[in-house]
C-alpha cells in the first residue's frame, strides 16, 4: 500500500493547475497586444495605406494588355494580391487564429473606428441591428460581383471594396462611439468571418467567476475596456464575434487568449446560441450563392437557360436585351479587349445563381431535417445547431473557389502548381470528415441513444457528400 502524503498531494495538484508553456505563451501575447495598442494602430494604418494603393492605382490605369505579367503591370499585381493572396488566406486565418485580421489588420475596421472616434456618436438605429444583415449583405455582394466581374478588373474592385470602405467610414462617422458598428452589423463578410472563426484553437476565454469577485480597486486598465466589436466581453462563450484584437486580455483576471478545441464552439456553445440567419448564410449563402458564382461560366445549365431565353427573345423580334447595352459598373462591357454581358446574360445569370442556390438550400436543409428528428421531437433548435456542422465544408469550398482564381492567374503566368487535384480532394475529403465528427457529435449531445446517434450522422452524411459534391463538380467532370 502506498501512502501520499498531504504535502505530495499538495505539490500534484498545484502542478497539475500550472499552465503549460504554451498556455503561458498565448497569456503573455494576448497582454501583449493588450499593451501594445499603439503599434497596432500604426500597423492597421500602414495596411490601410497598401490597401487604398491597390485599390485606387489600377482603376487609374489602362486595362493591361496581352504582353502584361503579375511583376511588370500594376492592375495585374493588384488583381494577384486583392483575389490570388489577401482573400484566400484571410480566410485560412480565420479558422487558425480567428478574427485575428479584423482586430489588427482590417483597413475597414481600422477606418470605421477612427470615425467613430471623431463623428456624431449618435445611437445605433434598430434598423442597422437586424440580424439578417450579414446575409443580405453577403447575397448582394457577391451576385453584383458576378454581374461586373469583381476579380477579373479594377473599376469594379474599386466600385465594391471602395464602396463597402466608404460605407464603413460613413456608418462610424454617423453612429457609435469608438465603436465598429459596420463590422459588428453591416460588414458584408462579417457573417462568414463569424462562422470561420467558430473553429480556431485558440480564443480569449472569460472566467465568469474571476469576473463577479475581482476587487475593484485592483488593477488600473480594468476600467477602461472598450470592446471595439461590441462583443459583451463578460457573456463571451466563443471567438465568432471577437476581434482578437487583445485590449480585453487578463481584464479583472478574468481573460486569457487560451487554447481549446477546434469542435469545442460548434458542439457546446453553438447549440445554445442558434441563429437561423447562420444557418441561411451556410446553407443558402456559402453552399448556394458562392458556389454558383464559381461555377456559371462553365455550366451547360447556364448556357441552356440562356438559349431557351434567347430563342424566345428572337420569337418575339426583341433584340437589344442580346446586345451590350449597360455601363461596367451594371454588368460586364468592356468591347476593346472583346469581354461584355448583355441584359440577357444579366437575366439569366440571376436565374442561374438563384436556382442553384434555392435546390443546393432546400436539399441540404431537408438532410438537416432528418438528422434532427432523428435524435427525437423535432426541434428548429436542433436543426440549427446541425447547421453549424456543416462549416468546415462550406468554409473549404469557398476557399476552393477564391484559390482557383489564384491558380487562374498562376497557370497564366506559366505556373503550374504541383499535386493540386490531389490537394483539393485532400482539403475536401478532409473537410468532409471534420463535418461528420462534428455531426456525430452534435448528436451525443442531443440523445443518449446509439441508434439514434447514428441515424442522425448518416441523415448528415447526406448533407456533407452534397456539400463536397457541389464545390468537387468546380474542379472535376462528376457527370
């Protein structure tokens, strides 16, 4: 028989509730950026100056011609750097440190909350708070994108980036004090930004009790938090909304940049924190809309639906809708390098987008209906949090997508990357896999009950194949 002494024991536990290096290491980043703020807001200034850069010059400039490369044209550079770099690895930051950019980086964010410095600080209108926003926003976005062809040319980088940017300035100037109201309600990837960050390892976590029995007079920065997101730092569950940007950090003992799980948000906490708005943005928004986007210029539907309406123009002698009739910034018209839409091209690429995005919805949402009535009574909260599932999928598609401009442009320049229809099965597969556990788990914690465990993840898989399958069907021939 072994005997431990009360002293052993002692010594065990407090070993066992020392952090670990790495612990430690993400405590002191975290004060770090807290105290270091000033920094921060020369390097989000220097951003911003890069940012209006390659935004503004290339609008300025003639279109480059045939003989133009990424190193010796400014527009083409821009086009690289904007659709070939910044966007898709913002988005893979998004899932390995959270929304670390919009913290310290964003040019919108950065704008946005100098004006709300220096504005009218006036009260945030209800209207501006309506929770669909990030959807609408999105939708909106990304289907006038398509009609101007957002990443082939300048004008209308300028026109959405440099519109969503002198929004931004406007919403801060007008309401909120020291606040990003744009990015909190009104910022058109806010809500993508939100779900992504849902699976980063590392957040700044909040003791609640550490909160409630901090005594007062203790500490000279505890009284001066502003969360600049307007995230209720206290109730704070997960990193969807948090910025990251650190002045929160070890504010009354209570907050610490920490590790966690990539599951732990999505299974514990999304499921008391449901939003049918996300789940529209996931299912309609990210496995609809994005996913259509990407794939009409080389659809046979698309194609198909524009004969049909231009057999029946043609019937009724109305020939001006199949001409290039509207300016660039309505829809694609540039004659000198032989690249326009018609009206008719408009016309059908909204049935396109919309009839894919209403099947791909409905379709996936009937997968999520099963899965939740598997687990027993049918339950909308329930339905939701599967939903959530479903965020590793519709994160690696669309970053899929924003990638296969960069290699678009890479093959343009004679670079061919290695290995990469094995890399983006890979991504996919593995995307699809990280689905399913996180489905297989939102279902343990919904019912005790194998069979029903069970029933509800393969209902999910349905939900998952279709998922991959829509953003596969960009890259290969699957019929």
């Amino acid at each position: 028989m072994v005997v431990v002494s009360t002293s052993d024991r002692v010594a065990v536990s407090a070993a066992l509730q020392q952090p670990s290096r790495i612990d430690a290491a993400l405590a002191r980043l975290g004060i770090w950026l807290r105290d270091h703020q000033k920094l921060i807001r020369r390097l989000q200034w220097a951003v911003v100056g890069v940012y209006a850069v390659l935004l503004v010059v290339p609008a300025v400039l003639p279109l480059p011609q045939g003989a133009a490369h990424i190193w010796n044209n400014a527009t083409l550079f821009a086009q690289f750097a904007f659709w070939g770099v910044w966007w898709p690895f913002v988005l893979i930051s998004m899932v390995l440190v959270g929304r670390l950019w919009c913290g310290l980086l964003c040019p919108e964010g950065a704008l946005t909350e100098r004006a709300a410095e220096h504005g009218r600080g006036g009260a945030i209108p209800h209207w501006l708070q309506w929770k669909g926003w990030p959807f609408v926003a999105f939708v909106l976005t990304t289907v006038y994108g398509q009609m101007t062809s957002v990443y082939q040319y300048p004008g209308p980088a300028l026109l959405v980036l440099g519109g969503s940017t002198f929004a931004a300035i406007g919403v801060g100037y007008f309401w909120g004090r020291s606040k990003r109201v744009w990015c909190r309600f009104l910022c058109p990837v806010n809500g993508v930004f939100n779900l992504l960050a849902k699976l980063a390892p590392v957040h700044f976590r909040v003791d609640r009790e550490a909160w409630a029995h901090w005594p007062k007079q203790r500490g000279d920065h505890s009284a001066a938090l502003n969360c600049a997101p307007l995230v209720p730092v206290r109730a704070m569950r997960g990193a969807g909304t948090c910025h990251m940007c650190g002045r929160c950090s070890d504010y009354r003992g209570a907050v610490t940049l920490a590790r966690r799980s990539p599951n732990h948000e999505i299974v514990h906490v999304a499921g008391d924190m449901t939003n049918p708005w996300q789940s529209a943005l996931i299912l309609f928004g990210l496995l609809g809309v994005a996913a259509a986007a990407f794939h009409w210029t080389n659809s046979d539907l698309y194609v198909s639906i524009k004969q049909f309406l231009a057999d029946r123009l043609a019937s009724h002698n109305l020939i001006w809708p199949m001409e290039p009739v509207l300016p660039w910034y309505v829809l694609t018209n540039y004659p000198q390098i032989n690249d326009t839409m018609t009206p008719l091209d408009g016309v059908t690429l909204f049935i396109y987008i919309g009839a894919i995005t209403l099947a791909m919805g409905f379709a996936l949402s009937f997968f999520l209906a099963l899965a939740a009535r598997a687990c027993g009574p049918w339950s909308s909260k329930t339905f939701h949090h599967f939903a959530q599932g479903l965020i590793p999928v519709a994160g690696c598609g669309v970053f899929l997508g924003l990638s296969s401009l960069t290699v678009t442009m890479l093959k343009a320049e004679g670079i061919v990357p290695p290995f990469l229809d094995a890399l983006r099965a890979m991504l996919l597969i593995g995307a699809g896999v990280w689905s399913l556990w996180l489905a297989w788990s939102i279902a343990r914690t919904k019912t005790t009950a194998l069979a029903r465990q069970l029933a509800a993840t393969f209902a999910f898989a349905g939900a998952t194949s279709l998922g991959c399958l829509v953003w596969a069907s960009l890259f290969w021939k699957l019929v």
